[in-house]
C-alpha cells in the first residue's frame, strides 16, 4: 500500500516542482524589472571614467591637429609668431 502511495505522489510532486519554480520567477520579476531600470538610468564609475577619458582623448586629439598646424603656418611665415594661443585641452571651453 506504501508503494503504491509512493508511485502516486511521486508524479504529483515532481509536477509542482514546476510550479514553485514558475511561481518563485513570476514572484522575482518586478524586483528584476526595477533593477534593470535603475542600472539603466545610473551610471558606474567604470562608465564615467571611461567616458571621460574617452571625452580628453578627442580634446587631446583636436589640440595636437592645432598645434602641428600652428607650428606648419610658424616655418612658413615665423615673423607672425607670437606664442601658441589656440586650443588647449586641460582647459575646458
């Protein structure tokens, strides 16, 4: 009689362990939700250092074609150079 009780439960068992499951999930979801929202709409520090390196290395960039042209325009005419005075990138504009 065990038996049998133990053949006829072990099915019925194994069926609701499914729906622990899917109930546990469907429980879990809005907190998952919200955490996802708010990861979206922050950001780390990792992504504001990388943004702002990325944002200097431009501004470096931009300096560094200034200046090589500046200094092209001083071999050709040096009477009219008077010092560097174009863009610089440590000084935010």
């Amino acid at each position: 009689m065990r038996k049998m009780l133990i053949v006829l439960a072990l099915p019925l068992a194994l069926g609701l362990g499914g729906c622990v499951k899917t109930v546990a999930s469907v429980v879990k979801a809005p907190f998952q939700a919200a955490g996802q929202v708010v990861d979206w709409t922050t950001t780390s520090q990792d992504e504001a250092d990388r943004n702002y390196g990325r944002k200097m290395r431009k501004k470096e960039a931009r300096e560094g074609r200034e200046r090589r042209d500046y200094e092209k325009r001083c071999r050709k005419d040096p009477q009219s150079c008077q010092g560097y005075d174009g863009y610089q990138a440590a000084v935010d504009q």
